[in-house]
C-alpha cells in the first residue's frame, strides 16, 4: 500500500462501517472552490453567500468605511 493510499484505504473502510457518508456535491455547491479557483463576479456572489457572509458597509460610519477601504487599521 503506498503512502498516498493509506488515507484513502481508512476512508473506505470507515464508509462501509457506515461511521461517514460520502455523497457528490456539484462544484457550484462546494464553498471550497472559493479558496481554490478564480471565480467570475455572479460565482464570487454566490460564494459569498454559501459562506453566509454579509455587507456590513451600512452598519459602520462613513469615516470607518474610508479608512478600511484605505487599508488603514481601525481603532478597537
């Protein structure tokens, strides 16, 4: 059994114990490719959304908001 089989061997065998299941999600569905593939506008809103984040620019005042957009570190 070679070193990169180990993993999957364990996998399998806890499959069959019917301790996990393993089931096929469509790559639109996987939260992942965000973090692993550049994605067009409409994929990165979608993205974002399937990570539940939110934009938050209305809740914080117009100077916070200059000042992140600037990159500058915002006082606690």
């Amino acid at each position: 059994m070679g070193f990169h089989e180990v993993p999957w061997a364990s996998l399998q065998q806890e499959v069959k114990q019917k301790q996990i299941q393993v089931n096929w999600v469509p790559t639109d569905q996987m939260p992942a490719d965000g973090l692993t593939k550049v994605l067009s506008c409409p994929k990165h809103k979608s993205f974002v959304k399937q990570l539940g984040l939110e934009d938050i620019r209305s809740l914080i005042t117009p100077q916070e908001n200059e000042e992140a957009e600037k990159g500058v570190e915002l006082s606690a």
